[in-house]
C-alpha cells in the first residue's frame, strides 16, 4: 500500500507541476483557516487569540500567497 | 477500499481532502476549548512564557508600576532574575482571568520565592466578587505569623485545612477545645472576654456580642458625608430603622445602582436597591436619592449593614435607630469639613488621599503623623484599645483591621479578633483557629494552593478578575522588599456539557 501511494504520487508529479499545486493549495488552506478564525475570533471573542496570535498566521499567508505570485 | 482511494483518486483531490480534514480538525479543536465538554481545565501562566504565541489566559497584571516584568532584559547584569518571573514589588496586583465559559470553582496554585520582610508576612490572593463595591473574596497564600506560631504553640488539627493553635497546652482535641467555645468558658480566658481571647484567620464563628445590661441603645444621626462602598455593625433590639441619603456625583459614565442589605447570623433579613437610570452620567451634577429600611428585631443581636455603592455615590445622611454604630475596616470621611474626630480600634491605620487639598498632618492615638503625598497609603501603628483618630481636612480614606465611628458611645467590636500583619502573639490571644496551609518548598520555591468560589464571582467579557495583595509592601519605604512569582495555575471546575443539557429538559 504504502508503494501504491508513492507510485501514484510519482505519476502525478510526472504528469503536472506538483510544487505549484501545492503551493496554491496551500495558500487556499491558509486563507480558509485565516478566515475561519477571524470569523470565530469575532462571535467568540478571545478563542482563538489566548491561543494563537493571528498576526502570526497572517504572515505565513502573506509569505504563502507572495511566493506563489513570484512564481507565476 | 483504501487502495482505489490511493491509487485511481487524483492527487489533487487527495490533497484537498486531506487539508480540509486538517481544517475541520483544527476548527473542531478550538469549539472543544471553547466548550470544555467534561467541565474541568487548567490554564496557567508561568515565567518566563515560552514558545507561547497567543496572550494566554492569565494576563494584563497591573497596575505596571507595582510590577517590575518591565525590567525584562533592560541590561545584562542582574536583570535575569527579572526575565525568569513577575516580580511584585507593590500591593495590590491584579489580574485577569479569560475563561471561555463559566466555572463554579478555581484552585489557585502558586509558586514563587519571597524576598519579603518581618513587615509583610501576610501574603494572599483573592477574587472580585462585587464590582460595586470592590470586594474581593481573599484566601491565604502565605502567613509567616502561623508558620512561626505553629512551631512554638501546641497545635490541634481540626477538618480540612484547619487547625487549632493555643498559647498553652489547655486542650488534647479539637473537639474538646470547640466544647468550650461554644459553651464561652475556654481554659486561661477571663468571662466575657473570649473574643479578645481567640484570633481567628480565613476562619468564621457565629458573633454572639450582647449589649451590656447597664448600656442603652438610643436613636443616631449620622450627618457626616461618606464617600463609597462602606459596612457597618449595629446592634438593634426590637424594631428598628436605617434611613439613607445618597447623592450620586455623576463623575464617572458607569451607572451608579445602590444596593443596601442588612444581614443577621450571615443571612439577609432586608435588602433595598435603588438602580440608576444614569440619565445625566458625567455631568457632575449631583442627584440626591433615598433608600429607607425597617424591620423588627425578634433577638436582640449585632446586624451588618453592606452599602454596595461605587465611589461616585456619597453617603450623606445615616439615620438610625441604634447608636451602637461601628463601621468596619473602612471610613471615607468626604466634603471638606474641618477637624473631624473619629474613634477607632485598629492597631495598623492606613490613611490614603487622591485630594492634595487634603494632605495634613494627622493624630492617631495621641501621636502627629505626616500624610504627605496623594495616592500613597500610609501606615501608622499604636496600641491595643479605643483610641482617636482628628483630621485637620477630610477626604481621606482610613482603614484597617477593626472599626470605626464618630463617638466613643457608637463604638464596639462585636467581631473576634482577626491576625493581620500587626498581629502580636502577647497581646492577650490565648488561641487562633486558622483555614490554612503553609507552603511546600522545594528547591528554594514555594507552591501552595487557594481554593475559590467562582459562582458568584463578578465575570465581565469572559474574564474573572484576581488579585494578589501582600499587605504592606510598598516601595516608597525603600526596603527593596518584593514577591517573585514563577508560575499561576488555575484548576477550574464547572458544569460539564451533560449537565447542561440535562437543565435544559
């Protein structure tokens, strides 16, 4: 199973620019995550922030989309 | 099942799925600590933080000037004890508590080192549980006073964290020394004396004080302006009236309600609130209200009057039917009147003014003592006894262990003795009962554990609001003593999410 896997991760990246979509992915991800958070830190106020600073997060989704515009 | 997913699904969607499972995850993580479904958790803070990110749960220790955190790293000789823990070098000290939801009990652990003097041996933390007034539900940390006591008086255990101390060994157990208490014939006490005989600490006993057969009780008119929160004992004796004028200040924007109960044994037997409608906050013209309060008194006894006012509220007029009249631990004599006397029993008078109007020179007990800087509490100790208090200007907050009134007649402490940091083991307490637990220490720290009740505690915005206070510690008298705190723990506890359904249907 764990061949299977690796083969079909080798035949996808053959195939298409593997890096870029999970670049990409990876920024949607961030960009949800950030939203969804914002969005709970709203009606909860504090459930996030007592945990996590955003601006931390904030900055790995600007890092995130930054890279992913140098690259295009 | 598996094996079509790895190899025939795209790689794309399997990405996706696998980030969106690590969303909801993350997502479902955050609801489950908002919630806290089993109804138990513990946040703590300790110093230094870490590799924490987020602000925590226990923060915004003020005010800064009492803390020197803000030392961190300013040099690199000697300042890494600072970066390593809050250091205390002024009391009180609050701070907050966010809890994403409501718990009924907190206990508190903490652990510190103490640089702190023969001065302040009393360390305690405490919770806000009336944001009108401003009182807090205090526990003991630390007292230096039982820790020595208890190694040189003979001790009896009693439940819990209790015990008995007394001065000679009178007694062989708990229950043999409480026989006696409550029949008042304990062993090396004068009659009638027993509540000068025993000190209490985080300890209550039912008052029992009787007005002398040969003393009267007469009605009394208190015309003299107080400012703020204030408690009374007033001893009453058939039927009997509280009649109040208030004026609200209208200084501040916050609605200013006034709320009067009048307890007997612990329970409420009458209670008035008059709510602010606030129509005219900030203003600064003053609105005069009224509140009147009337029973009967089945047992002549000692009732405490709690005024539960903010400070924008003054107290202008107590008319009474008693004038057996004592207000306890605090006096906000206000409105610039001249050469007020007051009589008290406090032995460790703080006198504190914001008013530089009202700075003076003050007699307590016979001595002048200089109050001469504003937002400073001073200490001035005397002896045991009434003694007298004269104010050459008001406005000045007077408080300590004991009480207060404006005659000598008015004056009586119907409480038991209570050890604060003034406490002299040869001044006439023959036994202390004490809720306490002295600190464990291990590797030059101290840890020790306070236990709150947290449903009824004031929460506003999610936060509970604690304080530490260490009494004495100031650094204005240049001891350079402080309190070092490593680590807070809350324990709390409250309803888990079963419950709570369960009182739903």
């Amino acid at each position: 199973m764990p061949l299977s896997f690796y083969m079909s991760i080798s035949k996808t990246i053959r195939q298409t620019p593997i890096l870029k979509i999970i670049k990409q992915e990876i920024f949607y991800f961030l960009s949800i995550l950030l939203a969804a958070f914002i969005v709970l830190e709203v009606i909860w106020p504090n459930i996030i922030l007592v945990y996590l600073n955003l601006n931390w997060l904030l900055v790995l989704w600007l890092i995130s989309g930054i890279t992913l515009l140098i690259k295009k | 099942m598996l094996k079509p997913f790895l190899t025939k699904w795209p790689f794309l969607f399997k990405f996706r799925l696998f980030l969106g499972v690590v969303l909801l995850v993350l997502i479902g993580l955050f609801l489950y600590l908002k919630i806290v479904p089993g109804g138990q958790i513990t946040y703590s803070r300790s110093w230094p933080r870490g590799l924490a990110t987020g602000k925590g749960f226990i923060y915004d220790f003020k005010p800064g000037e009492r803390t020197a955190i803000n030392d961190i790293g300013d040099s690199d000789s000697g300042t890494k004890a600072n970066r390593d823990s809050l250091r205390i070098i002024a009391e009180p000290v609050y701070f907050s508590l966010f809890t994403p939801r409501q718990f009924n009990r907190a206990i508190m652990t903490i652990t510190y080192r103490d640089n702190l003097s023969s001065t302040t041996p009393i360390i305690e933390a405490g919770v806000l549980k009336d944001k009108i007034s401003g009182f807090y539900d205090l526990q003991p940390v630390q007292n230096n006073i039982l820790d020595k006591l208890g190694s040189d008086w003979s001790r009896l255990e009693d439940s819990g964290r209790s015990f008995i101390l007394q001065a000679a060994k009178n007694y062989s157990s708990a229950a043999e020394f409480k026989r006696d208490l409550a029949s008042g014939n304990l062993k090396d006490c004068p009659a009638g004396k027993i509540t000068a005989c025993v000190a209490l600490y985080n300890y209550s006993l039912p008052i029992s004080y009787r007005l002398p057969e040969n003393q009267t009780s007469a009605p009394l008119v208190i015309n003299q302006p107080l400012r703020g929160a204030h408690q009374f004992y007033v001893y009453f004796n058939g039927p009997w009236h509280l009649d109040f004028d208030f004026t609200d200040l209208n200084l501040d924007q916050a609605a200013d309600p006034i709320i009067v109960d009048v307890s007997f044994d612990d329970k409420i037997v009458a209670s008035q609130t008059l709510p602010d409608e606030n129509k005219a906050p900030i203003s600064g013209e003053p609105e005069n209200r009224s509140l009147a309060l009337k029973g009967n008194s089945l047992a002549a006894g000692v009732y405490k009057v709690d005024i539960r006012v903010s400070d924008d509220i003054v107290i202008n007029k107590i008319d009474s039917s008693s004038d057996k009249l004592s207000f306890i631990n605090k006096i906000w004599p206000v409105s610039g009147s001249k050469n007020l006397t007051l009589f008290t029993d406090v032995t460790d008078l703080q006198a504190q003014t914001s008013s530089p109007a009202s700075l003076q020179s003050l007699s307590f007990g016979g001595r002048r003592l200089a109050l001469d800087k504003t937002y400073e509490p001073f200490n001035f100790l005397a002896g045991a006894g009434v003694k007298e208090i004269k104010l050459e200007k008001d406005d000045v907050v007077l408080a300590g262990n004991g009480v207060f009134s404006f005659s000598s007649h008015s004056l009586f402490n119907p409480n038991w003795q209570k050890i604060d940091r003034s406490f002299s083991s040869t001044a006439g307490a023959k036994y202390i009962i004490a809720g306490y637990q002295a600190p464990r220490v291990k590797n030059g720290l101290k840890t020790t554990q306070a236990e709150f009740n947290l449903s009824d505690a004031y929460r506003e915005n999610g936060k509970y609001t604690f304080l530490i206070s260490v009494p004495g510690l100031k650094t204005s008298d240049g001891t350079g003593d402080y309190l070092e705190i490593k680590e807070i723990k809350l324990e709390l506890a409250g309803k888990t999410i079963f419950q709570k359904i369960k009182e739903l249907f």
